[in-house]
C-alpha cells in the first residue's frame, strides 16, 4: 500500500515532533529526578562538611568542593597560557606547510580522543615516572592535556575570524606584528577566546575518568596541590559505586547541574555582551 | 625596545605553540611506547582475538571488551541515530520559532551534564526496570539506553548545520516542481546533506566508544563476551579505568595496547569523519 504524499508528510511531522519531545523529555527526566530527590540533602551542614569517604556514605562535600576549585584553577593556569599561546602562533606566525598541517591534524584527532586516554597517559607520566604519586596536581596536569586541544582550537579559530584588513590597517600604521595581535587582533578574537576558556572550565568540572586515575580519590580535605582529593565529579561516582548513600550522590549531582546552568549562561551572556560591544566599535 | 619587545613575545608565542605540540605528540608516542611490549609478547592478533583475560595468569586478550564496547555503541547509534536526525529536520525546517528556541537550549544543556550523573541516573532508573526483564539490570542495553541520550547532542547540532547547509535553490526547485515540503525534505535535502549526517553519525561514535565513567556505573563490568543485550559487558574504556592503577608488567603493557587499540578505533572514525565533512563543505 502506497501512502498519497500529505499522509506520509503528516506521519514525517509526527516523527520530528516526537523526536523533539524525545529530546526535551530525556533532559527534564534527568534534571527532575536528580533534584526531586536530591534537592532535600543540601544544606549548610552538607555544604560545610568533609566526606568521611570509603564505603561510608556519611558527611557533606566541602573537600570535594575545595578539590574542584583546586582543579579548575590549577588546570586554567597551566593550559590557558599554552593553549592560547598555540593558537595565536598557528594563527598568525605558522604557515600553511607539510609540518603545520600535521600539527593540526594531531589537534584535531587529539581533541578527539578518550579522556581514559590521557587518564593512562596521565598516570604513568605524572603519577609513576615523575613521582608525584595520586594528587591533585597530577590530576590537573592530565586534565590540562585533555584541555588543551580545544583551547587551541577555539583560540585559532576566533583569531582566523578576525577581518585581514584590521591587521593591514595597523601594520599600515607603523605597527610592528606583535602590536597588531596585542592591540587589534587579540581584542577583536576576545570573545572567542573567553568562550573557549569557559569552554575549559566546564569541562574541567564535568570530567572524571582522567581524574579518576590520577586524582587518588581521598575525601580528606586537602591543602596543597600535592595532596590526594577528589571532585564533584568523582565525589558523585565514588558514593555511586562504593556505598547506599544515593540521595547524597543526587544531591552532588543537583550541585554540578547548577554549576554547568551557570557556566552556560555566562558564555551566553559573554558572547552576546562581546557582539554588541564589537558591532558599537568596528 | 619597541623591536626587543616584538622578537621577545614572538619566541613567548613560539615556546607556547611548541610545547603544547610536544606535549601532544608525547602522549601519543607514549601510550604506543608502553603498549608495544604487549602486542610483542602476546602477538597483535592473540591480543585483540583472545577471549580471556586473567590477571593471575598472565593471560590477556580483549576481544571481550571490544565487542563489548561495539555491541554498545551500535544499540546506542540504533537508538539515537533516527532519533538525532529527526530533531535535527525538525529543528532546521519544520519547528515554529517558540519550539526551536526550547530545543535548542534543551540540547545545549544535555551537553554540559556530566557523565557521572547520567551513569547515576541509568543506575537509579533503568537498571531496577531493565532487571524485571531478566539478568541483573546491569547490562548492555542500560549502557546503550544511557548513550543514546549522551551522544544525541553531538547528532543533532551536526546534522542540523549539514541540513542547513544546503543551497536553497535545491530547496525551491523541488517544492516549484510541485513536491511537498517532506519529499523535499527526504528527497532532496536529505541526500544532499548525506555526507553531513554521516559524519555526525561517525562522531557520535567516537564519542560513544570513548565514554567512560556512565558505562562503569550501569553495564555490569563482567568479563564475558556478551550475546543478549540484557548481559553485563565491559568496555575498553571501563577496563582502562578500573584496572590501570594496580597494573604492573605484562598486566600494564597490555592495558595501555587496549588504549592503542581504542586509540586506532578513534583515529580511524576521526579520519573518516574528517573526509564526510570536507566532502559537504565543497
């Protein structure tokens, strides 16, 4: 039996509309779910307390808090300058030669590649050959290389998009190379390149399996970067797998859905900020 | 001095770019310098094709968590392949403008949830129902279930842009021929934007096959080729992560192959992805 066309069509528009649903269902189940069971746990006492850890449920996230933090900034340190610095120097300096192209078609794939990977990576660099055994340092390291071939990315990209003719205006001017990327190429790419940092942050919070390997999983409150800690991240995992505390594993998970809702309205907001400011000067 | 300061932040902008590139390339060479002893000593073909893996004997072959990881990743495409692509038609031609702008936030934000929670989800809500079906609940089809939701981001944003990308006169040509808009659609449009759609297929795969920690907290981890979708399974990512830190010798060596193997994997869906999409840009 051959449908005419106006009844397939009508069946086509159920079907997207339905996939669509699909779509919107799956979020609002997991959102809902998390916080209607989670919601209750977080307080100031689960706030403002360490994880007892191990196969005990008990206690709050404060070093899982402090961990992540520690993460997040040590990771930003060290991959922000080298990210961007790679990206300005394939934009601007590197030409289009046999090395460069191999060079971005590592970026490209690596950017690709399993966090478990650099995880393995991470381990037997940092935690075994260097000798910094399971901290928080060796974690950040490894999340720095997973990072880093998206900051790269974003970086060139948003610099590529910058119009030749700001360049050769100021190079016109008597600029040297280096005045013209700091002083016009850098502000016009800024957007772009915030955008890929808060892309790195985001990232940094959600991750686990890298960190799940290098981090060492201690609940302890830890002081310096040398000390073994854990994330939200691999906080949520830990109470998952290792004990029946799930409404404080949903609990975690309510935390780091509200930090990922913020960090995507601040990318929203940035970029929509930077598009007015640019369109008012240029 | 204006001379001084260019040169020296050119060599700043040099040391950065190449160090992140060495650092990049390290991870590759490392990971292949640590896995090779065991594709020696074991043989490249024993070691995928091998059925048994036993730490005590010394015994390691993967085939398991290969399949294992595959059998995933297809129910999982199964799953959100016709689902992504509907929501992507929808979204680029059939959604009024109060639904896109529902959906897209919605899609934006399925993103940004880490894997944990969704492995917390999986593990609360699907594995208790997946159980009244038979086995233990921990299974494959939980995985896959949870996958479909994780990689239907990547689906729909490239699919979306492929549909969008294709030259409108196709568009009009059709519908002045008299078609409807869904014959258009999939007659027209869709063949047009094929290499598009293949490609976000193709990275929705990587994607799934490098998924970590969600497919730890729901799949089982048994080691046992898997035959119906209610078994438990490993993945080569779940092996990486929950063997690696008490891995020594052989044990470590083998490991770090099964990370070259899933490097491969990767490689070889980023270079075909990377093929599709120069294809739709011409």
């Amino acid at each position: 039996m051959r449908l005419s066309p106006p009844v397939t069509q009508k069946m086509a528009w159920a079907a997207c509309w339905a996939a669509a649903f699909f779509a919107i269902a799956a979020l609002l189940t997991i959102i809902i779910y998390v916080f209607a069971r989670g919601v209750g746990e977080i307080g100031w006492a689960f706030l403002s307390t360490d994880p007892i850890g191990g196969l005990s449920g008990q206690g709050g996230i404060r070093s899982a808090i402090v961990g992540t933090i520690y993460i997040v900034v040590l990771t930003l340190a060290m991959a922000a300058p080298l990210g961007i610095g790679a990206g300005i120097y394939l934009a601007e300096y590197a030409g289009d030669n046999w090395f460069t192209r191999i060079v971005r078609w590592v970026i490209e794939t690596l950017a690709g590649v399993p966090s478990i990977v650099f995880g393995l990576f991470g381990f037997a660099l940092f935690v075994i050959a260097l000798n910094l055994s399971f901290c928080i340092l060796a974690g950040a390291l490894t999340l720095a290389c997973l990072v880093l071939p998206t900051i790269i990315r974003t970086t060139e990209e948003a610099i590529k998009a910058v119009p030749q003719g700001h360049r050769e205006g100021s190079l016109a001017l008597g600029a040297t190379k280096w005045q013209t990327i700091r002083h016009v190429v850098l502000p016009a790419a800024m957007p772009g390149i915030v955008t890929a940092i808060i892309l790195a942050i985001g990232r940094s919070v959600e991750e686990t399996a890298c960190l799940y390997v290098t981090m060492g999983g201690s609940a302890n409150m830890p002081i310096t970067p040398l000390d073994n800690g854990r994330t939200l991240s691999l906080h949520l995992f830990y109470l998952a797998m290792n004990t029946n505390a799930m409404e404080k594993a949903l609990a975690t998970g309510v935390m780091l859905i509200i930090i990922i809702v913020i960090i995507n309205a601040i990318t929203r907001w940035l970029s929509s900020r930077w598009m007015i400011r640019m369109q008012g000067r240029v | 001095m204006r001379q001084f300061s260019d040169s020296a932040w050119k060599q700043v902008i040099l040391v950065c770019g190449a160090s992140s590139i060495v650092i990049l390339l390290l991870i590759i060479i490392f990971t292949l310098r640590e896995g090779l002893p065991a594709f020696t000593e074991i043989g490249f073909f024993k070691f995928i094709s091998g059925t048994t893996w036993k730490v005590a004997n010394d015994d390691y072959g993967i085939l398991s968590f290969i399949v294992g990881s595959i059998y995933v990743t297809a129910l999982a495409l199964v799953m959100s392949v016709p689902l992504g692509v509907f929501c992507a038609i929808f979204l680029a031609e059939v959604a009024p403008n109060w639904m896109r702008q529902i959906v897209r936030p919605a899609v934006e934000l399925l993103v940004g949830i880490p894997s944990v929670v969704y492995g917390l989800v999986g593990l609360l809500l699907l594995v208790p129902q997946i159980s009244k079906l038979g086995g233990s609940g921990d299974s494959i089809l939980a995985a896959a279930i949870v996958l479909t939701v994780m990689v239907l981001p990547t689906i729909i944003s490239v699919s979306e842009d492929s549909i969008r990308s294709v030259p409108r006169v196709y568009k009009e040509g059709s519908l002045a021929l008299g078609a409807t808009q869904w014959q258009t659609i999939w007659h027209v449009m869709l063949p047009a934007a094929r290499s598009g759609i293949l490609a976000a297929v193709v990275l929705g795969m990587g994607r799934a096959i490098g998924e970590t920690m969600a497919m730890i907290m729901v799949i089982g981890n048994s080691i046992k080729i898997p035959v119906s979708p209610l078994d438990p399974a490993r993945t080569m990512t779940g092996s990486l992560a929950l063997e690696i830190n008490y891995a020594t010798g052989l044990h470590w060596n083998a490991l770090f192959a099964c990370g070259v193997v899933l490097l491969i994997f990767i490689l070889a869906l980023n270079s075909i992805a990377m093929v599709l999409r120069g294809r739709t840009q011409q």
